[in-house]
C-alpha cells in the first residue's frame, strides 16, 4: 500500500535537499557574498564541488556588479558566471592588465577603471541551464528560459526562450507569444508555499489554462 505523500512543502533553507546526494545543494542557504542573490529553491548539481559554487562557478565578481538567480532555477554541473571582472582592455596595442601584477605596474591602475560594465547578470525564475554552459557579463535570462549544455550565453535571452550554442542563438520558445504572457501574469513561483505545493502537478504538467486557473483566487468553490 502506497503512503501517502507529505504535506509539508521542502524546506529552501536545507543545504542538501536529497539524502544521500551531496552533489545536490540549493544555493540560498550556500551562498555568503552580497554581491550574489538567489531565490528559493534553486540548487546547484555537482558530483565534486558543489559546497565551492561561489568560487567554482562564479568568476573574476569584484563588484559592484551582481548575479541575481531567481527562484527554482535548476543549474547544471560546470555552469559558470563570467562577471565583468574579466574585462581587459581593448582600445590599445595590448589586452594585457600589467597593473594587476604589482611593483611599479601598478602605478598605472588607472588604466584598469572605468572599463566598460554591462552591469548585473539576472537570471530569472525557473530556468533551467545545462551542463558546462557559461553565462558572459551583464546577460539578462528571462523567465522559464533553457540554455543549452556547453551554450556560450552573450546576450539576453527572452523569456521562456530556449538557446543552445556558441555563442547561444534562440532555437524556439516554448510557448507562443500570448502563451508567454498568460504565464508571466500567472506568475507560479510567486505563489505562497502552500498553495503551490497543492499544484505542483499542475506547474508541472498541466496546461496554460490549467495553471491560470489553479492560481490563488482563482479557484472556485466546488
């Protein structure tokens, strides 16, 4: 006899949510730094190093400029931030930041500020990024959005777009315009803890029309 499943929703604030799979971390309660913000729920999958995420997969993040990942965003093993602390110069006979190595180099730090800056990377809700996919500075990744394994993200990416390559063009959507924003006003992973955890089927795999009318407040008396 099957028992029955739990009504109590996941906890966001356990590291490992899966018992007996270190690999799998959600990174709200692993991250320290201020300059990275992650929504509830969204987990990392690493067999190796996935507790180093912040140092493993977000790179060259100096600030002021921040990673924002939304709520229930699934990251894939190898996944991997460039911020824009990567940035050289590029006006000049050399890219080479000789500053940065110290003795009277670094006299000539000014040459370094003022780089240009795309400003944060902001990853939306629900996305799902694939295997060893790198995510350049400044991108903009819009709700329910798939990257691609070993996608090469240089520029935005629409909501509920799907992209794959390098550098990463739009394949499709996966829904049609209206769709997408019938979706985005319904806004799921906006929804209280437990009414969602009463439609996650639904969320799932349910219909547009099915996920409107399971939002709060819509439902009707039966």
């Amino acid at each position: 006899m099957t028992s029955p499943s739990s009504p109590v929703p996941a906890d966001p604030t356990v590291l490992h949510p899966m018992p007996g799979q270190p690999r799998v971390v959600q990174l709200k309660p692993l991250v320290t730094s201020e300059l990275v913000e992650v929504g509830d729920y969204s987990y990392y999958d690493d067999p190796e190093h996935a507790t180093e995420f912040e140092t493993r997969n977000v790179l060259y993040h100096y600030g002021p400029e921040r990673l924002v990942i939304g709520k229930f965003c699934a990251l894939g093993t190898g996944v991997r931030f460039i911020m824009n602390g990567a940035n050289h110069r590029m006006d000049g006979p050399s890219t080479f930041p000789f500053p940065t190595l110290g003795g009277s180099w670094a006299d000539h730090f000014d040459l370094l500020t003022g780089l240009p800056n795309r400003g944060d990377t902001v990853i939306g809700n629900d996305v799902w990024i694939g295997y060893e996919a790198v995510i350049m500075p400044g991108v903009r990744i819009g709700h329910g959005a798939i990257i691609s394994s070993r996608s090469v993200v240089v520029s935005d990416v629409p909501d509920y777009g799907i992209v794959g390559g390098n550098p990463a063009r739009l394949l499709r959507t996966r829904y049609e315009e209206a769709d997408i924003a019938r979706l985005l006003a319904v806004a799921w992973w906006d929804w209280p803890t437990e009414h969602l955890t009463r439609h996650i089927r639904t969320v799932m795999s349910g219909t547009v029309a099915e996920l409107e009318a399971a939002a709060p407040g819509a439902e009707r008396p039966s």
